[in-house]
C-alpha cells in the first residue's frame, strides 16, 4: 500500500461521535493505514467525551454535543451554529499542531463546506463525504416542504460546487452529485458503507435474549422518525396476535423516538415480546445480532429512504442473518436474494413475510448464506477501501 506521509487529512462530522459512527471510523483508520495523518472532530456522547484522544494512530477533537432538532427553524439554526463555531475553534487547535491538506466533510448538515471555505486559500481541498440526502432528509423527517426544504437544495448545490470531490454512498448518490451537484463524473466515487467482515462474524450469540421464544427477530440502528419504528410494533402485534405467538424482537439502538415506540408497545400490550437493549458496542453487539434469526428493516418506502443504503441491511447480512424490508431501490441493490420484500409501507404485509421465514428454515438459511456470500464476493469494507483510497489520489491529483 502506497503511503503518505506528507498528507494530512482533517475529517468533520456532526451528528455521531468518533469512533461511534462506524463509517467515518471505518475511513479514518484506513487513510491511517495507507500513511495519511488523519484529524477527526465530531461532538461528544454516548461515552465517548474526551475532548482530545489518540486512537489507532487517528487524533481525535470533540466538543460537546449539541441537543437534535426537533421544532423548526430556530431549534437547528441553534444546533448547527453551535456546530460551526466548534468546527472553526478546533480547526484553529489542528492547524497550530500541523497544517491539514484536506477537509472532508460529513454531512448532515451540507455546512462543512464553510470551513473549507475558510481554508481554501491556503491550499487545503475539500472532500464531500456524502452520508444523507438533505433535502430528502428533511421532508421525510417532517413530512413537508417549504422554506427549509428550499434552503437544504441550495446548500447541497453550494456544497457540490465547493467539493473537489465527492464520495457517495451508494450508486444513487453519485447520480445526485452527478445531476443535481453538476460534479464531473470523474471526481465522484461510489465508497459504500459496509463492515469488516473479519470482524462481523457469524457465531452462537447471547441466547439469553432469545427469552425462551422459538423465533427471535432483530432490529439494529437509530430509533427515529424516518425509521418506520410505528411500522415494524404494528406488524409485530399483526404477527403476535394472528400468525406466531412464539416470537420476541430484540431492538437494538438509540434515537428520538425510542420512548415512543416502548409506549406503543405497551399499548398495544406487546411488552413481553419486547427487549430494548439501549445502544450495544463491540463484542456485545455481535453477541446480540448473532442470537437473531431474522433482520428486520422498517425504514418506510419515501425519497429519502428509497435511495439510501442502510447499514443494519449490511450487517444482517454479513453476520449471515436472512432480512425482511419494505421494497426499496437501494434495498434491492444491498440484500438481493438474501431479504424478502413487503409492500412498501404495509406493516400487515411485513409481518407475512416475518411468518413466512419464521415457518421455512431451510430458506431462512439459504438466504443468510447468500447475504453473506453477496458481501464477501462484492460489498465488504476490503471492496469500498479501494474506491475510499482512488477518490484521495484524485483529490490530491487536481
């Protein structure tokens, strides 16, 4: 592997702590590896709170966290100026340590590019790492359009125009940045998001969770409002009270609207069928996944989702688990033979095809062997590695 020790790359992210977002780590200690000295500043939480620590050869800054907008303009104009303050102040800290040569910035927000902007006069290029679709983000999350929604178009196009190059999660993405950001085909790469198949391992896990149930199905990710959390509690309950009592769902994560949905289970008097674990690290990740028999997906079919690659479908799948989702664009790209697909949006229809794997163990077996085998032969991190690396050369080549 070629090394590059002259280079120093700062990476910005707002919305997850590092290591936490696995992505942003995932590409951090790569660069790390290929001989890049890499910078990451992202904000504090979920027990990562040191304001400045060593790891695997990547130098972390982090600042506090702000709270998730939730009410409109005020509420993020508040979130993401506190952002950009941190991201100018710790900027200042890493250039007086050594002068970066790039910023890469992950959105949300399509904010970074005002940094780069700072910098650029100095010779420092910017990298879009492509995380969400604003725009579509934005009205998912609140079902509307309108003024904000305008103002997320106009950043996005501000940030593709600032990008020297971009990086895109998945094939859908590199078309937006190809169409709507104007960006040369040449200067944007596919880069997907995926684990590191010698460290997802298929195994035992924790039978404790199981709970004594014949079936155990698993939901792993954020607990959000786009995530179709509704969905999935009421295809369980159409499952529990219609087609297979024997059946617990382990719930996996943290978000907004996980106080909700445990209502809603209760309500629904599904609280037996239930165990919400929290957020889960590591090994105790791995040992939960590794207990379930079916990966579910409930992200409703909608702009934002439908061209979205999502992690927990790549993890199911690595750690050899057969996936129920609704019928997605990029879904299908992911899972392939190893998911089934119910109706967009139809919980009734989702929790057919629950039943329908719970009932067949041969095919709950041979899809997980697919899954797996479609992310070791084409998906795995071994594969967006080379394409993270190609999109550096490129940077540092104009």
């Amino acid at each position: 592997m070629t090394t590059h020790t002259d280079r120093h790359i700062l990476i910005v992210v707002e919305n997850l702590p590092v290591p936490l977002d696995r992505r942003v780590w995932l590409e951090a200690t790569t660069l790390a590896r290929a001989g890049y000295e890499v910078s990451v500043i992202s904000p504090m939480g979920r027990g990562w709170d040191a304001t400045y620590e060593v790891i695997e050869g990547v130098h972390i800054y982090r600042y506090t966290l702000p709270v998730e907008a939730h009410s409109g303009v005020l509420a993020y104009a508040q979130e993401y100026g506190h952002a950009i303050w941190q991201w100018y102040r710790l900027a200042k800290k890493v250039w007086k340590r050594r002068r970066f040569d790039a910023i890469q910035g992950c959105n949300p927000p399509d904010l970074v590019f005002l940094l780069a902007l700072l910098y650029r006069h100095r010779g420092v290029k910017y990298m879009f790492d492509h995380h969400d679709v604003s725009p579509e983000l934005f009205e998912a999350k609140f079902g509307k359009r309108g003024v904000i929604h305008c103002l997320m178009c106009v950043l996005e196009r501000i940030t593709f125009r600032v990008a020297d190059v971009s990086m895109a999660t998945n094939d859908s993405f590199r078309t937006i940045a190809m169409t709507r950001g104007k960006m040369d085909p040449s200067d944007v790469f596919t880069v997907r998001s995926a684990p590191k198949t010698e460290q997802f391992l298929p195994a035992t896990g924790d039978v404790t969770y199981r709970k004594g149930a014949e079936t155990l199905v698993g939901y792993v990710g954020v607990i959000g409002q786009q995530e179709g959390m509704d969905l999935l509690v009421r295809a369980a309950d159409h499952l529990v009270n219609a087609l297979h009592k024997d059946v617990h769902f382990l719930i996996i994560g943290f978000g907004p609207a996980r106080r909700d949905m445990m209502q809603d289970v209760t309500d629904r008097g599904l609280t037996k069928h239930f165990t919400f674990t929290g957020a889960l690290y590591g090994p105790d990740l791995l040992d939960a996944l590794n207990a379930i028999d079916i990966g579910v997906a409930s992200d409703p079919k909608n702009t934002m989702n439908d061209i979205s690659t999502m992690n927990k479908v790549m993890e199911y799948m690595t750690l050899q688990k057969p996936v129920v989702q609704f019928d997605l664009t990029e879904g299908r790209v992911s899972a392939g033979p190893a998911s089934l697909y119910a109706k967009p949006n139809d919980p009734i229809d989702f929790a057919i095809k629950i039943g329908t794997l719970i009932d067949d163990p041969a095919l709950r077996r041979d899809m997980g062997k697919a899954g797996r085998n479609r992310v070791l032969d084409r998906l795995s991190w071994a594969h967006s590695e080379q394409s993270l690396l190609a999109a550096y050369a490129r940077l540092f080549e104009k």
